[in-house]
C-alpha cells in the first residue's frame, strides 16, 4: 500500500479540520455525548460547538446546565447563543438561579429571553452583579409573558417601573445592535407611549429626557412589535423614540405612532409599519423626510392607501425596495380546493347555491382601492426601478383565478354523478354566472360539444352566444351541427388535485 493509499489519522489533522468534522458529527450520528467521548483531543473541540448554541427550556435544564458550568468553568466562554426560557412561578429561588446562571455566561453574544414574566425581568433589572462582565452581547430578544404596559389603571402591574426595568437592564449592554421586544399578551400594549404617561407619572419625564436609546450608541436594530390581534389605541405622535441612536439602521414598529418625521434618524435604511403605527393621509410628509430610506415595508393590517402608495412611488427618490404584506395571501390551490370540498359534500346544489357567498367571503380586502389602483402604482414603481413584493400582489387577478378553479371543480362534481342533467346545469350556470369572467373556452373543453349542445336545447337563450363563437352562427338560430367523425369529444377528467 502506497502513502497516497493509506488512511489518514483523523488526530493528525490540524484542528480546525477536526472541528468541522465534528460539528457535522453533532447533532447526527453518534450522539453528541459519544463524540464529546472519542478522545482527549476532540474532547475541547466538541465541547465548542456543542456549547455554542444552549437552549433551555425547563428548570431541570437550567439547574443542570448551572451545574456544569460550577464544575467545569472552561466550558463557560464557548456559549455563544443562549435562548432562556421563563420558569412560572416565578419565586425568589427561580430568579435566583437564572441570575446565577447568567452571571457565568458572560460571553453570550446573543440572548433570548422568551415567555417572560414581568417579575423575572424585575428581577434582572434590579441586580447589576450578574451583568458585570457581558462586554460582548450583541442581540437582545425579549418575548414577556405579560404586557410591559398596562392600558387600563384597574389592571394590575405598575406601567411605569415595567418600562424603567426593561431599558435599566438594556442600558447595561453597550455593545447592543439589536433589540426586540414583544409582548405575548393579547389585548395590551407592548410598550408605552412616554408622553401619554408623563401626565400621571411625572417622574418618567426625566427618565426620558435622558433619551434612553442613547445608552445603547451601537444600536443598529430596533423592533417595536405587538402583540396578537392588538385593538387600536389613542396614542398621541410623540414616542420614546424621540431620543435615537444615530446609528440606527433597521426599524419596525407596531402599535407606535412613528412620529413626525424620520430625520432624527439619519442612517436609516429599512422600516417596517404595522398597524396603528402611521395614519395614511398624513405619514406621507414623514417618511419623505428621511434622506436614507430604501426599503419600506407595510405589515399585515397596515392602513395603506392608493395616494399613499403612489405619492413613495413617485416622490421617494432614495426608495429602492416596497414590501406590501398589508394584505394576506388569498386561498389557492390546495387551501382553495379544501374550501370547495366543504362546500359542495358531493352536491351540486348546494355548490352553486354558496359559491357567490364564498367567492365573497374568500375575496382580498384590498385596502388600497381597486385592482387599477395597484396595477397603476406597480407600472410607476417599474418605471422608477423599484422593486415591489409582498403578499399583496397574490391578490391580483385573484377572481379570475377563482372562477377558472371553481368551474373546473364544478364540472368534476357533475360528472362525478354520471348524470346528463347536471352536466347540462352546470354548463348553464357557468354561462349565466360568467364563472370564467367571459372566457368560456374552458366550458366547452370540459363539457365537449355533445355535452354543450345538449345544453343548448335546453337553455338556448343564455348559449347563445357561447355556441355562436365555437361552432358558428347557425347554431345560434337552432340550426343542427353534425357531430359524426372524430371531431366529439368526451368530457375530460378533471383530478381535485390538479387544482393549483
């Protein structure tokens, strides 16, 4: 055997060799402890990548994590991602030990704190010790468990001190890029408006004043986000974002008046609106404001409008990418077709019978007016060269698509029966509902021309036209058409999973 031949000796690799293929090893075949265990060099390098991302779930975790961490300090620097769940209740014992436990995790560089309560977030806030050493986090991720701020004074929870915990605890972080924050309560608000509060709570006006952005000077991700199905509320425009980081690049907000202009952002790039974060006859002035701005994005239930729209289009100059999810995606193929599955139970009756209330009730809201409206402003945006996306666009040419599947589905339906009758009525009714918006090409494919003519005999004053343009005029008058040789057609098969 030559050397070229012979097997090489996985530990006279080089070691950055050897991480990699133990970080492809992790997490398949073996098991991360059986690699941790192949031998005294691939032990370090294991842990690395083992440690690297730590999530936990559950007390036991937490307690066992905290555990080896006491007993094996070197293991403490290689946690890099460390994604900390809330533990209810939330007694003195439980905010104990996480404090415990992230005092030993001080190089994180990314930290998620998901179904949070309020009093854990307290407990945080409130002792500095567990923080000192935490030179290196760069992400900060709070889901809470409860609101942050209480939109009713017979609620419990002080509104105020929730808000002075959560930015006392992120004034900790210098070295913070990115901040998101949002409430998993339905119904409340994920964070308050300083100016609405300052009235009952005067003390918060020098709380503000200070600009609590500003202890974050690396700050280039903010996200403001509420929670479910949040209702409307009165917010005035001043905001706590009065006081910005200059290095603030990527902004979404929700359920937070933006303001009056974006100019206190001066490396602003990319935003995102939700809803109630903007009035759409005024926000125009605002956003043209910032100087920087290439990317704007409108969330689901955003109020945009079609003067909106057209008045970025043309005005924004450094505008360069327009998302438009404001509108969701409607039902299509499978979803569409489960849609007419329920509504039909193998009748065709009660198909036709449900089919308007259901093209209806599926339609897109269409919150910009008309489909010309958008196609107008999506003709403007081409011209200018920018580039629009979104789920909105789905919503386009939607009722024709509709009518195409649903007279497909319907003729399937009839022949599922094997009854003449109802493959006449459903030629009939696609005719007299325009079914296929005035294309009745697709009727005469799935019915054939025997099946269209017998149609005819039977609803002539509604086919009439239909057969003048397939089969000429004279069957317009009643005339007679051979339908000998190989011209006749049977009715197609029409599979429910071909409908896309």
């Amino acid at each position: 055997m030559t050397d070229r031949d012979r097997p090489l000796s996985l530990l006279s690799l080089p070691d950055e060799l050897i991480e990699n293929i133990v970080d492809k090893a992790i997490g398949c075949h073996p098991t991360p402890i059986n690699t941790l265990l192949i031998c005294r060099r691939i032990l370090p390098l294991a842990h690395r990548i083992l440690y690297h991302t730590v999530v936990l779930r559950s007390s036991f975790q937490q307690r066992a994590l905290r555990a080896t961490l006491e007993r094996n300090p070197r293991l403490r620097p290689w946690i890099k991602i460390l994604v900390l769940h809330g533990i209810t209740p939330a007694t003195p014992e439980v905010c104990e030990r996480q404090r415990a436990l992230l005092s030993m995790a001080t190089s994180v560089e990314h930290l998620y704190l998901s179904e949070y309560s309020n009093v854990l977030l307290t407990a945080l806030a409130h002792d500095a010790t567990w923080s000192k050493g935490w030179t290196k986090l760069r992400t900060f991720r709070l889901r809470g468990l409860e609101p942050l701020y209480h939109t009713s004074p017979d609620e419990a929870g002080d509104p105020v001190k929730a808000v002075e915990d959560l930015w006392r605890l992120l004034g900790r972080f210098p070295t913070l890029q990115q901040v998101a924050i949002r409430s998993a309560a339905d119904g409340t608000s994920f964070f308050p408006t300083i100016a609405s509060t300052a009235a009952s709570f005067p003390s918060i006006h020098s709380f503000h004043a200070s600009g609590p952005l500003t202890m974050m000077p690396n700050l280039k991700v903010l996200s403001l986000s509420p929670a479910p199905r949040r209702r409307r509320l009165p917010i005035p425009p001043a905001s706590v974002l009065t006081k910005a980081s200059a290095t603030l690049s990527h902004l979404t907000i929700g359920h937070q008046h933006i303001g009056a202009n974006l100019q206190r952002f001066p490396a602003l790039t990319f935003l995102r609106l939700e809803p109630d974060s903007f009035d759409p006859d005024t926000v125009l002035p605002c956003l043209l404001s910032s100087a920087t701005l290439e990317e704007i994005v409108f969330g689901y239930g955003a109020p945009v409008s079609a003067a909106l729209l057209r008045g970025l289009v043309i005005h924004c100059a450094t505008l360069r990418r327009l998302t438009l999810d404001y509108d969701r995606s409607p039902a299509r193929g499978k979803a569409l077709q489960d849609l007419f599955v329920r509504l039909s139970v193998n009748n065709v009756d009660r198909f036709i019978d449900g089919l308007a209330e259901l093209r209806q009730r599926s339609r897109p809201r269409r919150t910009v007016g008309s489909e010309a409206d958008l196609r107008d402003i999506l003709s403007l945006a081409a011209d200018r060269k920018i580039d629009v996306t979104g789920s909105a666009l789905t919503c386009l040419d939607w009722e024709a698509y509709f009518d195409d599947k649903a007279a497909a589905y319907l003729v399937n339906l009839a022949r599922s029966t094997r009854d003449a009758d109802r493959i006449d009525a459903v030629g009939a009714t696609l005719v007299r509902n325009a079914l296929v918006n005035d294309q009745l090409g697709p009727i005469q494919q799935y019915l054939g021309r025997e099946g269209a003519l017998q149609a005819f005999q039977r609803h002539r004053p509604s086919l009439s036209a239909f057969f003048e343009s397939s089969f000429g005029p004279e069957t317009a008058t009643g005339g007679l058409v051979d339908l000998s040789g190989p011209s006749e057609r049977s009715v197609p098969s029409v599979p429910l999973e071909g409908i896309e």
